[in-house]
C-alpha cells in the first residue's frame, strides 16, 4: 500500500528530498516501518527534469533508498494542465513519468503503475435538455466535444504505444490507471470504456475509488462489469478513511470484495491519501476479509507496494 505525498509545487530533486525528510521520514519512523511505500504526485517541472537526466534519477532513487522509502506507483495529481484542452501536456508529462517510474522501481520489482485524471473539458457536457435541443450553440458544442473525444482516445492509443516502447527498452511495466472526476471527459466507467477503445488493455486501465464511485453513481459490481466486458481491469484502487460517512464506507468496502476477493480479482497497487490513513484503509480491508491484502503482492502482478 502506497501512500500519496505531494510535491506538485517542487521544482528540484534537492528541494523534494528536503521536503521528504521533514515530512515522510518522521512519519515513517512514526510507524516503525522497515521500508515505507510512497506514491509521488509530481509536477510537470521536476517530472521533465528527471526524465531528461539519468543521473538526477539514479540520484533520486539512491537518496530514496538511504531513507528506507520506496516508488512502485506515482500521481499525476489534480489539474495537471489548463482547462483549454491541453491534451498534448497532459500526454508528455504522464510518459516523462513513465520514464521516472523504471528507474525509481527498487532492484525487486519489474512492475510500477501512474494514476491520472484527464484534462479538464473544454466543453462542458450537454444535459438532457440540451441534447434535445436544435439550436446552432448547441450542435457547436456537440461537435466541439466529440472533436475532444476523438483527440483523447487518440492520445490514449498513443499512450500505451509510448509505455510498451518504454518496456522494450527498460525491461519494466508501467500501466496507467484512468481515474474518473467532475468537468472532465470521463465521469464514470463507461466513459472509462470508451476512452480506451483503442488503446492497449495491458498497458492502460482504471483506477476506483469510494468517492469516484458514489459520484458517478455508480456501484463497484456495475463499473467491474462494465470494465471487464470491455476486457480492461483495475490498476489501482484508491482508499480513503470513511469513518464519519456510513455510505462511503460501505462503497469502500463492497469496492474491496469486489476488486480483491474474486478467484481472479486483483489491482495493481493501493493507495492512500497521506500515512494518516494508513489504519484506516488496512481497517477497511480488515472489514471485508482482506486482512494484510495491503502487504502481499496482488494476484497477476509483481510487487505492489
């Protein structure tokens, strides 16, 4: 289990181990964790500047090592362009960190996973309403938004060429996970479907969440079915602490039973927001049966962190 620590804000690796060391390791010592799995939400900056020099990610995973923290899974955060549709940055900045991700990986594992959101929308979507609607504004924003929808699932394609050429020369997997949210294209798991009807389902799937799913209303069996139909899978769940939310909680959990006790269930990595979580997401799993799910490898997969 990897929990997210922000450093979206960080522009250099000297400034991201200062902000590790008053931040992470404390916290690790807190827990007397042997090794700590953190999840890196890094920004477009430092991400560029670590894909761009082997040395500066040597350094990084060397200094990560000495600290008894590990990467197996990075974020790219919130909002990581501008609401004008820059697909285009959206599609460099998650292969830079693809390229960080292989060479952060410790020495026992070949496996690592990147969780995304999309840019947010140009175009909003049309309501009900609105679809019914004959005027010019409207049919200009219909085609506005489908010209975004094709320049998305192109990226996608694009994308998981970008990660299996990234494999061939590394010898390293790295999957994407999509995370659905508001105001962007994807809104629930079968936008999910559609924006990767042509890429690669080995490279690129979903990524759940409590919150995700109760948005999108939708239950966990209804987005792993939609999922599966579509023969893309879970690469990584997100969990948070529900304690104070009945109905979250019981989302959460039914999502973990769904996910992780299957014959043939299994996700990629777990994450959570912040070490403080940590109890509370192993109580979750502890919930439904999994106990120490968090710590053992995930079916199918190599280590998960």
């Amino acid at each position: 289990m990897a929990t997210v620590v922000s450093v979206e804000n960080v522009k250099d690796v000297r400034a991201l181990l200062k902000m590790l060391d008053a931040r992470v390791v404390p916290q690790r010592q807190r827990l007397f964790a042997d090794v700590l799995s953190v999840s890196l939400r890094l920004g477009p900056i430092l991400a560029a500047t670590l894909a761009s020099s082997l040395g500066l990610r040597q350094r990084l995973r060397h200094e990560l090592a000495v600290r008894r923290l590990e990467v197996v899974t990075l974020d790219t955060g919130p909002d990581v362009t501008p609401p004008d549709g820059s697909w285009r940055t959206w599609w460099m900045h998650t292969l830079d960190l693809a390229r960080v991700l292989v060479d952060l990986l410790p020495e026992d594992s070949a496996h690592g996973s990147i969780s995304t959101t999309l840019p947010r929308s140009a175009v909003a979507a049309l309501t009900g309403a609105e679809v019914d609607a004959e005027t010019d504004t409207d049919e200009a924003r219909r085609e506005q938004r489908e010209r975004e929808w094709q320049v998305a699932t192109r990226l996608m394609a694009d994308l998981s060429g970008g990660l299996t050429e990234i494999a061939w020369h590394t010898g390293r997997l790295v999957r994407v996970a999509v995370e659905a949210a508001p105001h962007t294209l994807v809104t629930g798991s079968q936008d999910v479907v559609r924006l990767l009807e042509r890429a690669d389902p080995a490279r690129i799937g979903a990524c759940l969440s409590a919150e995700q799913l109760a948005q999108a209303a939708e239950s966990p069996a209804q987005a792993l079915t939609r999922l599966r139909r579509a023969r893309l899978s879970v690469v990584k769940l997100r969990l948070g602490h529900h304690a104070d939310d009945t109905d979250l909680a019981a989302v959460a959990r039914s999502m973990l039973a769904a996910v992780l006790g299957g014959v043939h269930a299994g996700c990629d990595h777990l994450e959570v927001d912040g070490t403080d979580e940590l109890d509370a997401a192993r109580d979750e799993l502890s919930a439904v049966g999994l106990d120490g799910a968090a710590d053992r490898p995930m079916p199918g997969v190599g280590r998960a962190g």
